[in-house]
C-alpha cells in the first residue's frame, strides 16, 4: 500500500524555525520527484516546493526561496521541507505529494503548521 | 507567473445532474492543465491530467476538456460523494499554481 506520512507541524512563534518531515512506503521513492504543497485555513493550495527524484535539483517559487528548502534521504524514504524564519501567513496545512509529471498523484494527510505569538 | 481562474465559485446542483466546471488560464498552458478534487479534511486527489486523461481509478463519470487556456471539468450524473471543492492546476511552468477552487454542493 503506498503511503505518505506527514510530520513535525507545531505552533511556533514567528521567526522560529521548523523541520517537517514526510515518510514514504509502498512505491520506489528514489525514482519520483516529490513536492510540498499547502493550505492555509480555509483557503486554497499553493504549491511550496519540488525536488527530484535524485535530490540534486530543487524548486521554489520565488515568494518562498531563500527561506524553506526542500530535501531527501532516500536511504530513509524520507522527505523533508526545513522551513526558517516563520510568518504567521506560513500557517497552513502542509502536504506532501508523488509527482506525477509536474501534477501530485498521491498525497499524505498533512501536517499542521500554526505560526502565532 | 500563470494565474488559474475557476468559475463559478460555488453550483448548487442535484443528484444525478451535470455539473460543468470551468478553468481559465492567464496565458496558454497547452494541455498542461489538472483537476483535483477535496473533501473536507481530507487530502486532495487527482483526477485529470493532461487535461483529459483520468487518473487510477477515477470513475468514467469524470471527464475534462480544452486546451490553451480554457478548460472544463464535467461530472456526468453527480453521486453524494462528489460533492466537494474543485482544483484545477497548470504545470506548464514554475511556479505551479493552483485556481481558487469551485465548491459543488447540493
């Protein structure tokens, strides 16, 4: 069964730093790029970030470069989303997804980030 | 950066009716084009891709069109569990980006 497990979200103080991770079963990970995306309270999706299968390459929209960065250790079937310098419009729902070309076949359930004094 | 319009924002539709989603792109995204649909506190799932291509075991009643920059997403003879927010979303370029979302509701 393929599987996508979402976690670290928390409520942090704005400014503060936080790792989400995203543990991966069920497909040959190293052989997918894989993407955060996600959603406010309420809101829609915004695509976060996306890396390559190998790792080597990464993407960001230009309104989040610089502050998160995406990885993975796919000696662990694991990816990670480090996310620095958090505002409160970070909060949200954070997915992460199977690429699927550049579309998301698969989705975990998503982890909670609540940025908040 | 491609803006994804959707409308309507919400349709009110019955059981068994058709419902007719619309997508427009701000600039030609070919057929680069997918449709997701969620539920509530759920994740998103993928139904379309290329514009047309339903993904793995997505019922035949889900179809989608155009290309360039309009698009539609028609649900043939709507089912209680198909009653939930629509995405569409291009992936012609960085960044990707998403519509605002049409609610389907009863």
């Amino acid at each position: 069964e393929v599987q996508l497990v979402e976690s670290g979200g928390d409520l942090v103080q704005p400014g503060e730093s936080l790792r989400l991770s995203c543990a991966v079963s069920g497909f040959n990970f190293k052989s997918y790029a894989m993407s955060w995306v996600r959603q406010a309270p309420g809101k829609g999706l915004e695509w976060v970030s996306s890396i390559t299968g190998s790792g080597d390459t990464t993407y960001y929209p230009d309104s989040l470069k610089g502050r998160f960065t995406i990885s993975r250790d796919n000696s662990k079937n694991t990816l990670y989303l480090q996310m620095n310098s958090l505002r409160a419009e970070d909060t949200a729902v954070y997915y992460c997804a199977k690429n699927l070309i550049r579309t998301f076949d698969i989705w975990g359930q998503g982890t909670l980030v609540t940025v908040s004094s | 950066e491609i803006v994804m319009t959707q409308s309507p924002a919400t349709l009110s539709v019955s059981p068994g009716e058709r419902a007719t989603l619309s997508c427009r792109a701000s600039q030609s995204v070919i057929s680069n084009l997918a449709w997701y649909q969620q539920k509530p506190g759920q994740a998103p799932r993928l139904l379309i891709y290329g514009a047309s291509t339903r993904a793995t075991g997505i019922p035949d009643r889900f179809s989608g069109s155009g290309s360039g920059t309009e698009f539609t997403l028609t649900i043939s003879s709507l089912q209680s569990e198909d009653f939930a927010v629509y995405y569409c979303q291009q992936y012609k370029d960085r960044p990707l980006t998403f519509g605002g979302g049409t609610k389907v509701e009863i």
